[in-house]
C-alpha cells in the first residue's frame, strides 16, 4: 500500500512540475499554439504526375491486350 501512494504521489509532482520545464523534448503542450501546423496536402505537381501516369496506363492497355491478343 505504501509503494502504490508513493508512485502517486510521484506522477502527481511530475504533472505538476510540467510547467517549469520549457525546455525541448520536454513534455508535450500545445498551450502556446492552439491550432498546430496541418500537414501539407498534394500538391498541384504530384496530382498532375499521378494523372498523367493513369493517364498512359489506361491509353496503352488497350493496344497491349490487342497486340497479345494478334501475336499470341
């Protein structure tokens, strides 16, 4: 029983401790910022890479299957 207070009583100084350390990798609060940094979306390149790749993709496939359907 004695052991099990004292951890309490350990995690509770912890947590309220936390204020006081500012400095990095420290623990983890978003007080300052409220709204944090989203992550960046697709960009207008990468959308138009990945259209252009479908693009081919479905364009050559009807020539491919034809070509293996005359020569096979």
């Amino acid at each position: 029983m004695r052991a099990k207070s004292r951890s309490a009583f350990l995690k509770l100084r912890a947590y309220q401790d936390a204020h006081k350390n500012n400095k990095r990798g420290g623990i983890v609060s978003t007080r300052n910022n409220p709204f944090p940094e989203q992550q960046a979306g697709f960009t207008t390149g990468d959308i138009l890479w990945a259209l252009g790749i479908w693009t081919v993709i479905l364009g050559l496939s009807p020539v491919i299957v034809f070509y293996m359907l005359m020569v096979a």
